[in-house]
C-alpha cells in the first residue's frame, strides 16, 4: 500500500493506534549467557571431541566393522563358488577333453 508522503493524518493515527508492547523475558539475559559459557566448553581439538563422543564413534566403528566383514565374506563365499565351478570344469576336462561340463548347477 503506498501512501503519500505527505499524509499527516495517516501518520498520525498509526501513531497512536499502533503501538507495540513486547513481553519481556527475564531469563534471557541468562539463556544467551548459558549458551555462550557451553560454546567455549566444546572441546577445541580432535582428541577433546573423541573423549566427549567415544561412545558414538565406537559404536559406528563397530557397525563399519560388521558391514564390512559381512560384506567381505559374502564377496568371498560367491569367488569361492565361482573358482570350485572352474576347478570341476578343469578336472573333468583333463580326464576327457571331449566331454561338456554343464555350469548351470
């Protein structure tokens, strides 16, 4: 909404209607002084940060290990499969070279 500039009634009833009365909080003075006391209480290096979260970083250590172990032996159990496939290919193979090995097992 544009007014004129020169609206002297205008200016003059939003003076006196609109008038703004905050509450005041008296703990508030306090919370920001809370806040900034536990700010400079944050540890400042990587050891520090590792003592106050040592539980959390285990716990996410030792759920990276079970991944990995986990997938690790999946990895494993299906080249382990794969290579007994080839070595029974192979050995049928040696004992007669026209023989077909059917790989579908």
């Amino acid at each position: 909404m544009k007014t004129h500039p020169h609206d002297e009634p205008l200016r003059e009833l939003l003076r006196r209607s609109w008038t703004v009365a905050p509450q005041s909080n008296p703990g508030f003075r306090a919370a920001v002084w809370a806040r900034i006391e536990a700010a400079r209480c944050m540890p400042a290096t990587w050891s520090g940060w590792l003592r106050l979260n040592f539980t959390r970083v285990s716990y996410c250590a030792a759920a990276s290990i079970v991944f990995s172990g986990t997938g690790g032996g999946l990895l494993a159990a299906s080249q382990a499969t794969r290579e007994r496939e080839q070595l029974i290919q192979r050995y049928v193979v040696s004992i007669d070279p026209h023989q077909q090995v059917n790989s579908t097992r």
